[in-house]
C-alpha cells in the first residue's frame, strides 16, 4: 500500500513521479488541462493587454498505473488505465487513495 505521506507534490510539480508497489507500477504527472475555448480566451488576453502569451502552469496531476514488471513506455497502452486529479494536497491524496483502490479492484492483475 502506498503512503500518501511519502510524495512531495512539489516534486509532481516538476518531474514525473513514477513508482511502484508489489504487483503495480504508477507514474504520476504534472499536466496541464485546459479547454481550446479557454486557452484562445487567455491568448486574446494577452494580446490585447500588449504582453506575450504564456500557457498556464500544470494544473492536473495525471496518475496512470500498469502491472509490473515493465516501464511506462514499454507496457501496452491497453493495460494502462489513467486518471486525473487536482494538483493539490487534497488531489495527491486522492490519487494515491485511487492507486491503492486500483491495486485492490485486481490482485489477480496487480500481483508480485
């Protein structure tokens, strides 16, 4: 089981946190999630004001999880299942709190 305690959500903030768990691998991610109609509106923003436009920062903690034993970009995109959450405290917790759920949904997948 994953202790939440253990990632610091500012390392998510800059690099991708991959781990892993007796059985599952995880990768968790700084994104960021914004509509097209928003990101124009912010483009129209800033060019209107004179300034140049700069994307928001991350604002999604993508959190995708696979069985061992291989990485990320060597497991199937089929056995990969991904989630989003809020870069937050509360939204890391979440995530973690669903890795775990995950892991348990299927031992038989998630086996050491």
């Amino acid at each position: 089981m994953i202790d939440e305690k253990t990632i610091s959500l500012n390392y998510i903030k800059k690099l991708d946190y991959p781990g892993s768990d007796a059985g599952i691998r995880y990768m968790m991610q700084a994104v960021l999630r914004i509509t097209p109609e928003e990101e124009q509106r912010l483009k129209d923003k800033a060019e209107a004001e004179g300034k140049e436009y700069k994307p928001p920062k991350p604002n999604t903690i993508c959190v995708s999880v696979w069985p061992e034993p291989l990485s990320f970009g060597k497991t199937k995109p089929e056995l990969i299942t991904s989630k989003d959450f809020p870069l937050t405290e509360e939204g890391k917790k979440e995530a973690v709190d669903w890795i775990n759920a995950e892991k348990a949904a299927d031992p038989e997948k998630y086996k050491a």
